[in-house]
C-alpha cells in the first residue's frame, strides 16, 4: 500500500479531470478518498457513513439541520442518507473521507 499523505492524494486528484474527489484506498467496505470541491459543494446525501476529517483549511458544515463552523484537524460524521455539505470554505479546503458499512449505514450506538 502506498503512503496515504495528503500531497500524493492532491497529485491524483489533478488526473480527475475536475471531478472534486479520488479513491485513494479500498479495503473491505472501508473507502477512503480526497474530496477537495472548488467554490461551491454540490454533493448529495450519501448511501454509506461516512467520517470527514478535514485536512486544511476552514468554513461552515451543513449535517442535516445543524450548520457549524469547521477547521483543519476536525472530524465529523454524517450517518447514511443525510443531508450534508460544506459551505463558505476557504481555497485551501480539502478533506479526507471515509465510507464504511452497509448501504443504509450502521445502527446508532451509544457514545462513550
């Protein structure tokens, strides 16, 4: 496996060919990938879990009804088919994300 840093997936994401996001990894039903939109995020809900954790940079996030602000080193979690995305980010946003579980998502357990 090659190293998952943050530069080696920026060099990928330019061979998308404006597509905001890159498959950097896959294992089992985990996927890992760079999102890094430009301007404005379009992004739909999404039929897996998914974990942001936020690579550079800073705005707001939309997770259903909540809107907060974000920074780089935050992780959020938005539960399968909820509405989410990021708002009023700075150029140099960029995330990682993480897919797992089933389509439809996990079940909520509670949090320590």
């Amino acid at each position: 496996m090659e190293r998952l840093i943050p530069s080696a997936a920026l060099k990928k994401l330019q061979d998308t060919h404006g597509v905001p996001f890159a498959e950097v990894f896959r294992h089992g039903s985990l996927q890992v990938e760079l999102y890094k939109p430009e301007g404005v995020d379009h992004q739909t809900p999404h039929t897996r879990d998914e974990v942001y954790v936020v690579i550079a940079g800073s705005g707001h996030f939309v997770n259903g009804d909540t809107r907060q602000p974000f920074e780089a080193g935050e992780v959020l979690f938005v539960p399968a088919g909820v509405d989410h995305r990021f708002e009023d980010f700075t150029d140099d946003f960029a995330t990682w994300v993480f897919f797992y579980g089933p389509e439809g998502g996990e079940a909520a357990s509670e949090t320590p």
